[in-house]
C-alpha cells in the first residue's frame, strides 16, 4: 500500500538507516586507539604514512655513527716531507667538532666519557690501543682521523719523527725562499 503510493507519486522510501558506528580497536596489539583509517589508530597511522612502518621506531645512531657524521673527508692532501705524503695515503680527514687543549679533536663515546678523536678512529679501523705507546700523525695534522694516516709508535719513534717534521718544515720553507739553493 504505502510502496504503491511512493510509486505514483515518483518518490522513494527513505534509505535504510546506516547501522550505528562502532569503533574499531587498532589493530596493533597493546594500542588502546580506535581506528581512523587502514585498521589503525591516528598514531599507527600517522607512523605508516610518514616511513611505511607502523610500528617504525627511532633507533638511537651508534658511537660509530655519531662519529662519522663530524669528519669532513675532503681535507687537504699531506704536506710534501710528511711521511702520509711520502707514501701516498690521501687526503686528511678533518675532525669538525669539539677540540681539547692541546688541539687534538675531542669526542664523547657517551656522556662524560671522552676520547681523543684519532684514538678513536683508530680503534674503529679495527687497531688496539696500548697504553705504552703513542699514536703518530703521519700526515702532522693534530685533528685529522683519516686511520690511514695513524700509526702507533713508541714515544722515541714519534719525537724522532715529530723532530724530521721540524727539518723537513724548514727545509721546504728555506727552499721556497731561496729557491736557486736547491
Ligand atoms: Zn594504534
Ligand atoms: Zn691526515
């Protein structure tokens, strides 16, 4: 009867009312969220969209990492006399952060532990440091960390070599001086 009506009359019954919202938990376990979009919550969803990863968490950079980042690989070429030059061992890498007193680079492997910046380079490249010993700047640049140009010595060797570098230094100075001396 009232179906006949609507169809004289050209109108339609009103639409089915929708069944009544109910939220949906996300579907990360242990999330207390409701759903907003893809099965989850503002937050699982806000993560997926930024990095593909609802679950995406920051993983904290190692030591390594950390280090790495305040080296400027593309230092000068050693100076010519300097053993680094002698033996083609390649540009310095500059260390760009913190300098202690004696103008070495400073770095801290965790709060209030520091360390000498070449030292450290040279334990990632797999050298062991002793105590009795010294590390020497085949290139006599304080602040580089290239580990090709750090070489552990006994302190006797490097003051012989610091010593050379003194000679080689004037040297060269003396020839760009008086160059038809040489
Ligand atoms: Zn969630
Ligand atoms: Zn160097």
């Amino acid at each position: 009867m009232h179906y006949q009506r609507h169809r004289k009359a050209g109108t339609l019954p009103p639409p089915m009312p929708r069944p009544a919202f109910t939220p949906r938990p996300c579907s990360i376990p242990t999330c207390p969220d409701v759903v907003i979009a893809r099965g989850w919550c503002p937050h699982h969803y806000s993560k997926w969209r930024t990095y593909g990863d609802p679950l995406w968490m920051r993983i904290p950079p190692t030591p390594a990492e950390r280090f790495w980042r305040k080296v400027d690989k593309s230092g000068p070429v050693p100076a010519i006399g300097t053993l680094a030059h002698e033996r083609g061992l390649g540009r310095c890498w500059i260390w760009a952060a913190s300098i202690d007193g004696r103008g070495y680079g400073q770095f801290s492997i965790t709060p209030g532990h520091n360390v000498r910046a070449h030292r450290f380079s040279f334990e990632l490249s797999g050298g062991v440091l002793d105590d009795d010993l010294h590390i020497d700047h085949l290139c006599v640049v304080p602040l580089c960390v290239n580990p090709d140009h750090l070489e552990q010595v006994t302190p006797l060797e490097n003051q012989r070599r610091a010593h050379r570098a003194r000679v080689m230094t004037t040297l060269a100075e003396s020839m760009q001086r008086h160059p038809s001396a040489a």
